[in-house]
C-alpha cells in the first residue's frame, strides 16, 4: 500500500500559526499587493473562490479585506523538514514530490505499524502536535490514487482505499484526475464522449491508441485500469546534478581544492537553475590517489541554487571533517566534485500554488528533471548510489 501525505494550505497555515491574528481570516501568500499571484492561500479564502496561481488583483478584488503576507521561504523550510523528519519514522521509503507532500511505501512497515489507517492516523497526530499544521492521508494500493485519496476529503481528510475498491473509487471520477490528462486531452476524450475514468476504461485500448497516439492511449487505458507502476523513489537513491573531475595531477594542497570546488560549485549552480531547481543537500566528493573515494554531506538551512553558498558548504565539509589531504601515496587527491542533491522546484512558492490549483499536472518536481534529462541529456541526472553505498558516507 502506498500513502500520499499532504500539508493543507501549506504556505497559508505556516503564517496563521506564527501569527495568531491571521487565524480565520482570508489570508493571501504571496509577492505584492499589486503584481504577481497568490502562491498560497487559507480555507477563508478559498471560499471567495479563490486559490493559488490566481492573480493577485484578481484575488484582492474577489475579498477585498484579505490579508496579503509576503511568502517566507525559510519558514516552510524548516516546518518542510520536521515534516519529513516526521515520515521518516514511519516508513523507509520517502519520496518528496515537494516542500509539503509525500508518498511513502507502506509495505514492510504495515506489519510493525499497524493498519494502514492507524499509520495514517498517527502521522497526522504528528505533524498537528510537532508542527501545528494539518496534514491530509490518502492511502492506496497505486499512488494515482493515494493521490487523488489525499485530495479528496481535504482539509483534514484521511481516505483509505483497499485493493478491492480501488476500480469503485476511481472509476466515477473525472478524467482530469488521471496522472496527464490536462485540457487539451480531456477535450479530445470529451468528443469521444468520456467524461470519467470508468468510461475510459470501458473503451477498447486500440481505439484510445488510434485517438491518442501509442503512448498517451496505452498510458490512459492502464491508469483507468488501475495499474500504475510508479514505485516510490525513496532518498536513498537521490537525483543529484553534480561535477566532478580528475586532475592532470594528484593534489595536496588545499587551497587549490578550494578553488576547483568553488568553480565547479558555480557549474553545479548555473545547472540547477537552468533547470528551475534549488537543492537542499550539498555533497562534496573527494577521490584519493589510491582510488579510495570518500564523500561528506551536510544539509543546507534552505534550498539554494547559489554557487557561492555551494563552494562555501563544501570548502566547510573539507574543514571541517579534517580530511587527510597531505603530500604522500593514499594521502594526495586525484578527482573532486560537488554533487547537489534533495533537489526541490526553484520557485517553490508558486508551483505549489500551481500544483494545488492544478493538481497532478502541476510543475512538480518530476517534471522539473524531466525537462533537466531533455536539456541536459540523462546523464546528467545522476543517480548516486555510489554516494549512499560509501561506508565512509556519514551524515
Ligand atoms: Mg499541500
């Protein structure tokens, strides 16, 4: 069973808990009064008919009395990492889609845990007590719909769908709902005269092909089937952007370390914002002249896709590890590199206003490194296994 957690009006709830006056009122996040869009805004709000990605003018004209905040990233840092501090006690295998949403492989923990609504249960306990927020749980044998279940019963829900309802929930919904459907689909499936899920299923798979082309009718047909083989991609096995290279010879000097790390912490940077990416965890990698490859890690007080932060945290990693560098055999450093990893979306503020607004075909995180592998070619999208099987790798 899967579960997909998500913070209820994330950015919004983070300023009515600092800010006790802003509690149950229409409370907007965002840039300016004047310019810009509501990345964030509470219940009280919605119910002026507004929601996240809107403009601001707009919003401001449909409620008047709102209260505009200015959004503050490092805040939701912070609440972000309690909250993930908090899955990680639950299950193994994490997998952020974002600063406020997750989805977690229950299989293995269920049996220490309990049922699968108890765990749910239990973790929204959690994040009301630790962070005083609210968290909503769906729970589902795929994660389109532990998805759609977290969704579903929002603010405050918690929806369990066992393996023999799974058809019976998603089949009554709108097609909107499955993973890559956005308007212009959902335009051509209306012509076709369906309208839900269930209808997509009930059509012949060879039909929605001819329609749709191989790889958005084969993709629709399963998803309405209720198969949907994304697996939970836990931290363990993080996308990283990094660079790295060998020198022409060993160095033991660390003065000149500093200076490779902090033109390839500038690489690393200038890579992370073509692609709209911050990091949050930044991984310096020594390899020594015996071949023995090292790597120290340390997590940043806030996403950054700043070069100069970057080649600060890994000239401190060098510091502050004391890591042997000397001019003798086993001592003497042969390649260094500087991997940034938890990558999150760069404007994080505004694509999860997109993502509410827009659900499953928000720029999520995903897409994010969809379109890095694109502009970059796969092998930049490097999966560091290498870092987390290292038996020096501390964190
Ligand atoms: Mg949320």
């Amino acid at each position: 069973m899967i579960l997909h957690v998500d913070l209820d009006a994330f950015f919004a709830a983070v300023e009515q808990r600092d800010r006790p006056e802003l509690r149950g009122k229409p409370v907007l996040v965002g840039g300016s009064a004047k310019r810009g869009v509501v990345a964030a805004c509470s219940y009280e709000a919605r119910t002026f008919g507004i929601h996240s990605a809107m403009p601001m003018a707009e919003a401001l004209r449909r409620c008047p009395r709102a209260i505009v905040v200015p959004h503050r990233m490092e805040r939701y840092a912070d609440a972000s990492r309690g909250f993930f501090q908090i899955l990680g006690d639950f299950s193994p295998d994490v997998e952020g889609l974002s600063l406020d949403e997750a989805v977690l492989d229950l299989t293995g923990t269920a049996r220490l845990l309990g049922e699968p609504a108890v765990i749910a249960r239990a973790i929204k306990q959690r994040v009301r007590q630790e962070l005083a927020l609210v968290a909503s749980v769906g729970i589902a044998p795929i994660k389109l719909a532990a998805k759609i279940a977290s969704d579903i019963d929002k603010p405050d829900g918690l929806r369990v769908v066992p393996p023999a309802e799974l058809l019976a929930f998603l089949h009554p919904l709108p097609v909107t709902r499955l993973w890559g459907v956005g308007e212009t689909t959902r335009g051509i499936l209306a012509t076709m005269g369906l309208v839900t899920i269930g209808d997509v299923a009930r059509y012949p798979e060879a039909s929605l092909v001819a329609r749709l082309g191989a790889l958005t009718g084969h993709h629709l047909a399963a998803l309405a089937r209720g198969e949907d083989r994304r697996q939970v991609e836990a931290e363990s096995d993080p996308v990283t952007i990094g660079h790295r290279e060998t020198f022409e010879h060993d160095v033991d000097d660390r003065g000149e370390l500093a200076v490779t790390l902090l033109d390839q912490a500038d690489r690393v940077a200038r890579r992370l914002r073509a692609a709209e990416l911050r990091a949050r965890v930044c991984v310096l990698i020594l390899k020594y002249d015996d071949f023995r490859e090292i790597s120290r890690r340390t997590t940043l007080a806030a996403p950054t896709s700043d070069g100069a932060l970057l080649g600060r945290t890994a000239i401190e990693l060098l510091h502050r590890d004391d890591l042997a560098i000397e001019p003798r055999k086993g001592k003497r450093i042969r390649l260094c590199g500087i991997s940034a990893t938890g990558l999150v979306p760069r404007d994080a503020p505004r694509q999860l206003g997109f993502d509410e607004a827009t659900r499953a075909k928000g720029e999520r995180l995903g897409e994010a490194l969809d379109k890095l592998a694109a502009k970059f070619g796969t092998r930049s999208v490097r999966r560091a296994v290498h870092i987390a099987d290292d038996p020096d790798d501390h964190e």
